[in-house]
C-alpha cells in the first residue's frame, strides 16, 4: 500500500485518503481501499493479500495532466488498474476519473 501513496504523492501532494479537505483546489486525487480479495495463507494465518480500491482524479480541466501522470505511473508499478468511469459532476463542476487498482503485498505493508 504504501508503494500507491508513494506513487500518488510523487505526482500531487493534493493526494487524500477517503475524502480531500472541505474546500480543496482541484485538481487533486482521492484514494481509497474497498475489498480484500484473494489472501495467501502459511501456518493457518494470512500471509498476503490482494486488495482493490479506487483512485479518483477530481480536475476543472477536460485534459488534466494528472490523468497522464498517474495512468504512466501506475503503468511503470506493478499495480494492476483499468479505468472505471469518467464523470461530469453537475453540483461541483468537477470532472471525475475513476481508476479501480488490485494491488497485492504482505501484511506487513498493510495500514494499522
């Protein structure tokens, strides 16, 4: 996990878990995990996981450069990812990218 905050904050130091601060400037990204998938068991406990969650780009602009830079960085990890949905958001005016991730590691990557 902490590979993917690396990766994000590299690109934008506008990079949130869960929700951005009320009031923030776009553009900035949002991340979050949402389910555990496949696990890796030894000795009867969990040894490693795969996990997936969203990375979401939140921009004012049609060709935001972050797009880009997280699309190529992800390409350059060993983060598998696709793009789930682009979005107008009518009440913010914000256009919304949204990236689902699968990431595996060991447990002992994984936040306390």
């Amino acid at each position: 996990m902490d590979e993917l905050v690396q990766l994000l904050t590299a690109i934008t130091q506008n990079t949130y878990h869960y929700a951005a601060p009320p009031n923030t400037q776009p553009p900035y990204i949002v991340w979050q995990e949402f389910s555990q998938s496949d696990t890796m068991d030894a000795d009867g406990e969990q040894d490693q996981y795969a996990v997936s969650g969203t990375i979401d780009i939140f921009s004012l602009m049609e060709k935001e450069p972050i797009v880009k830079q997280v699309r190529e960085s992800l390409n350059d990890s060993e983060i598998a990812f696709s793009l789930k949905s682009v979005q107008y958001e009518q009440d913010t005016g914000l256009i919304h990218w949204e990236y689902e991730f699968d990431l595996v590691g060991g447990l002992d990557e994984w936040p306390e």
